[in-house]
C-alpha cells in the first residue's frame, strides 16, 4: 500500500521521455515513423544450435523503405502485449507448429509466446461523502462549468486542480487468504494436479499480486451513472 508516482512539478506533468528532451544525449538516437519487423537471428558460435540476436529489421512508415539496424551489445524488446509477441514470432520465436502453419520458420521452439492473451477486468465501486469539499468532483462535477474553468487556470497560472493527477493511494494484493469459495478451493486442486510448483488458478506466482486496488480523489464511474443521483 501506498501512495500513487505522480509526475507533475511546478503545475506541469512530464512524461517518462521527458529526459530525452532536457539531456542532449550524444549517445542516444530516437528514430520515429519506424516500425520493426523483426529481430535478427544468426546461430551462435558457442552453443550448437542456439542463436544470438545481432540486429533488427524494421521498415520506414512513410516510403516502406527497409531499415537495418545492427546491435552491438543488446536488444530490448519493448514493444506492448500485441508488438513483441508479433515481432517475436516475425523472428521465428514461438509454437513451432503454429509457425509452421504460416509459413515462417522456427528457430526458437517456445510455445505460449502470443497466446493466453487476457482482458484486465476493472470494477469502479463508488462511495457517496457527506463533506463536498473532500473530493475533486465540486471542481469538475458540481459546476455546470467545471471543466472549462479548471482548464482555463491551468492554461492562465499553471494552478488548480489540473496541476494534479486524480489518483490517491493503491495497494497491490492477493486473494488467497480472502476467499473461502469452494470453486476456488476446487480449481487450486485442479491447477495443483497440473503443476506441482504453482497452484494459483490464475497462473501467477507466489509473489505476484491478483489485484490492484485504485483510489480516485473524483468519480471515475459510468457517466450515466450521475443522472441517477
């Protein structure tokens, strides 16, 4: 539990890039308008039958012009949850069998890359207060221009509650110790039948949290919700 990593200073918010920008890095080129298509695999010198990631290929958005890149030290996929696994099995990481029904050939044998693909489910519970004044909403929602006249003190004195990120305090946690339903009780068998090592229904690892708890200093249920009072 604790509070939430804000990223604003002085009434402006920064993003992670933002070091790109302040620091002239001699050593740092960013190319934009490029997406990669793949990584490049060559057989290693000193394993029999492993390979090395020694460069990528990508391709410019505007023209399709092929673009090499070539690695020195190391490659860092970090492409989201629907890029790297593509990129990976562009490469030929992946199910062998899956690869070889479309056509690309495997030179890494890892099943479950791409697949197992899940939804987040999110659930907003909200509270009603008694004090106005303890949330954001009598910024946003109590006046019928709200919204415009917090924008315009952001944009005017870089002050109100525009400077601030909505997000109070969260808390990483799991549901182990909470649950009593026999269906759960039922699928950790079946899971511990599967795999002696984990027997989480859910796949995670001990040390891995089922839930992530969020608390917002303003609603952030269904719009449609606030007609109803």
């Amino acid at each position: 539990v604790g509070h939430v990593g804000r990223t604003a200073y002085n009434g402006i918010r920064s993003t992670s890039a933002d070091f790109i920008n302040k620091y002239d890095k001699t050593n740092l080129i960013v190319r934009t308008g490029a997406f990669v298509d793949r990584i490049i695999l060559e057989k290693s010198d000193e394993k029999e039958g492993e390979y090395k990631a020694v460069g990528v290929e990508a391709h410019d958005n505007t023209n399709s012009q092929p673009i090499i890149i070539k690695a020195n030290k190391e490659i860092i996929l970090s492409a989201g949850a629907y890029n790297s696994p593509m990129v990976l099995m562009h490469s030929g990481i992946g199910s062998e069998k899956h690869l070889n029904e479309v056509g690309i050939g495997c030179k890494i044998n890892l099943p479950g890359v791409g697949e197992n693909l899940q939804d987040h489910i999110i659930v907003c519970t909200s509270y009603q207060v008694n004090d106005p004044n303890l949330t954001y909403d009598r910024f946003l929602y109590h006046h019928p221009d709200g919204l415009t006249l917090a924008v315009k003190e952001w944009q005017d004195t870089k002050t109100g509650v525009m400077t601030s990120l909505p997000l109070a305090v969260m808390a990483l946690t799991r549901i182990d110790k909470t649950i009593q339903d026999p269906a759960w009780e039922a699928a950790k068998a079946k899971q511990q039948s599967k795999n002696s090592s984990n027997s989480d229904p859910t796949g995670q690892w001990p040390n891995q949290p089922h839930i992530e708890l969020i608390t917002t200093q303003l609603y952030m249920g269904l719009p449609d919700f606030l007609d109803a009072g």
